[in-house]
C-alpha cells in the first residue's frame, strides 16, 4: 500500500524542506490539492508550484487533486506544468469523457474523484480511462477533518463493482487518515492513502511515515 502526503498540511513557508524530509523517508508521490475558492471554499496553489516541484523532484510523482470546476483552465496548465496524475470530481463537470481523453492524449494518468454522498455506480462509464479513483472520506476544501466511516463501505461497493466490470483500478482514500483508517481502509482494499496532518503535523516526518507504513504494510 502507498503513501501520498498531502502537501497541504505541511509548513508552507519551509515547503521544500518537509518534502526532502518525505522523499528521505521513502516517498514516491505526493498529493497536491489544488482549491479554487469557488467549487470549494478554500484557496492553495497554483501550476508554478508543480513546476517547482518537478524540477527539484524529477523522480517524485506529482498527483494534482484538482478540486474546481473550471476545468478548461486548469487541466491544460496543471498538465504542462507536469503533473504526473491529475484527478478532478466527477461533480465538477458534464464533459468528464473529454477531459479524460485530453488526460490521455497529453501523456498524464488520469483520475476520477468521488464526494461522500457521490454513488460509485456514476464511475462505469469512465472506467476504461482511469488509472486511478479517489474516494474522499471527507468533504472536500479543508485538511483536518475526521474521516467518514461510511466510506468503509463504499471501498466494498467499488471493489465489486470493479470486479463486476473486470477492471482493476488504483483506489485512493483521502480525509482522515491515520493510524487507524489507514488500517481499516487497506482492509476494505484501498490501495493508497492520502495523509496530510498525521505526517506533517504531529512531529517528527519520518517518524510519522515510518509509523504509517509499518501499520499499513507489515500488519502491525
């Protein structure tokens, strides 16, 4: 099972420094949240920020959560700024086929995100063009929030339905993760984590990671 520190919850005005600690500590990916003020009620960052990290991270995935519906702007800009994997909601657009397809045509993985109360049935028709779906257990906008247990289920419910339609798709979960629902959403068959405040805000990062991984991957 992988780890995806959210960024967000790191110290910003020492961004590069919390990273490096992170890559030190043997992570891959990182999950940035990009909030546009207007489909959720929170700001962050901009494409430069993506660029900034691919330049002094070249060999770390960099997954933009894109949580706007305006799309037309930011696929194309978060896409030449290199993201590696861009996922956006499903409840932000009526052209999601498009946007999977100009994913594809410009060499970046593709992912579809989920709100709480967003049935995973509305993911069949896309699912040949996913690498990745990203459940949200919490509501989308702002870190720290307690982690929705119904999510549990809807893990289930993906799985079967992944099984039903013989495809096998990365499933993410982001909100609330910790030592516990780390281990509870492995157990449904969530495949990564997202973790923001557990790593970046409860002292020491590789400490927090090597807790997190150890939890999720060597069963203790």
């Amino acid at each position: 099972m992988k780890i995806a520190p959210s960024i967000l919850n790191a110290d910003n005005l020492n961004l590069g420094r919390d990273i490096k600690k992170a890559v030190q500590a043997g992570i891959s990916r990182f999950h940035i949240d990009i909030m546009d003020g207007h489909f959720v009620p929170n700001l962050s960052y901009g494409p430069q920020l993506v660029q900034d990290f691919k330049r002094e991270f070249p060999f770390t995935e960099a997954e933009v959560h894109l949580m706007s519906n305006n799309l037309k702007e930011f696929i194309p800009a978060f896409s030449k700024a290199g993201a590696d994997l861009i996922e956006f909601h499903y409840e932000a657009s009526d052209e999601v086929g498009y946007w999977l397809d100009y994913l594809a045509s410009n060499g970046v993985k593709a992912g579809l995100v989920l709100n709480p109360e967003t049935d995973v049935d509305n993911l069949k028709p896309f699912l040949a063009n996913l690498n990745q779906v990203l459940l949200m257990s919490v509501h989308p906008g702002f870190g720290g929030q307690s982690f929705i247990s119904e999510t549990i289920n809807k893990i289930s419910a993906l799985k079967e339905l992944f099984a039903a339609e013989k495809v096998n798709i990365p499933i993410e979960i982001d909100g609330g993760i910790d030592d516990k629902t780390a281990k509870d959403v492995k157990a449904a068959g969530a495949d990564i984590v997202v973790a923001g405040s557990y790593i970046f805000k409860k002292g020491n990062i590789a400490t927090q990671i090597k807790t997190l991984d150890g939890i999720i991957n060597e069963g203790h």
